[in-house]
C-alpha cells in the first residue's frame, strides 16, 4: 500500500513529457545503433558481476537484457543476439502509434522488434545480424 503524500503546489516541479503527435516525432526521430550486441535470458536473479540494460520482473522470472560481454560472466544460455537502436525523440510516454510505427515498419521487412519503452526514449532490440537494415528503415521513417 502507497501512503499518501501532501506535497504544497508550489514545491511541484512539472516535466517537459515529451511529443504526443505521431508526425512530429516520427520526423525528429534519428536510430542510434549501440555499439554492442545483446542477448535476451531469464534468469531467477541478478546476479550482483553484470549490470543489465534492462530487467523485466515476470512471474517466469526476470527476463534481462545485457551484452554478450556480461553475459559471458554468468552461466546463461542463449540462441540469438540482438542490436539495440535507441530512438532519440523524446516521446511522451501517452503518445499514441509511435512503438505501431516502429515495429509495423520493420515487420514489413521480416524484422523482428522487441520494444522497450524507457522514460525518455524507446529502444528497439532486432536480429544482430538485420541491425544496419534495420537502421537504415528506422531513420527513414519521417521521410
């Protein structure tokens, strides 16, 4: 249970929240590509040697994503690796279409997308192997 919080209204500082309209973000919308390669794993814990780039709690387990340099700290297994292209646009997290758009694109393609929406940005994980084609569809989106 969450205790409830009096906070006065002027000690309440409000944040830019990001773009809402689908045109204008998909037109400021640049894919970075991480230099690193990525593996997707379920694991019981986290173990305290790697630092995730992302943990999703399930009741499967925690589901994580980290490098393949990490991922050779601990023993996990894997079939894939993936690319992560984060997308610099500063998205509202009520924007509606945005995360559609993406992975509508790149499905057109026969790329897989698995999405991670941060507050900020959203990052897209895809096939290594498809990461410069994937690139190149992402940052031709607003064209």
């Amino acid at each position: 249970m969450i205790d409830s919080i009096c906070i006065k209204e002027e000690e309440i500082i409000m944040e830019y929240e990001g773009e809402k309209e689908l045109n204008l973000l998909l037109k400021r919308l640049q894919a970075h590509l991480s230099d690193d390669e990525f593996v997707i794993a379920c694991v019981e814990r986290v173990e305290s040697s790697i630092t995730p780039f992302a943990v999703v709690r399930e009741k499967e387990g925690l589901t994580i994503v980290i490098t393949t340099g990490e991922a050779c700290k601990i023993p996990i297994s894997f079939s894939h690796t993936w690319a992560l292209i984060t997308c610099e646009v500063h998205s509202s997290l009520l924007a509606v279409g945005l995360t559609a758009h993406l992975s509508s694109a790149l499905a057109r393609s026969g790329i897989s997308a698995n999405i991670i929406a941060g507050y900020y940005h959203d990052h897209v994980l895809v096939p290594y192997e498809l990461r410069g084609q994937a690139l190149c569809i992402l940052n031709n989106l607003g064209m």
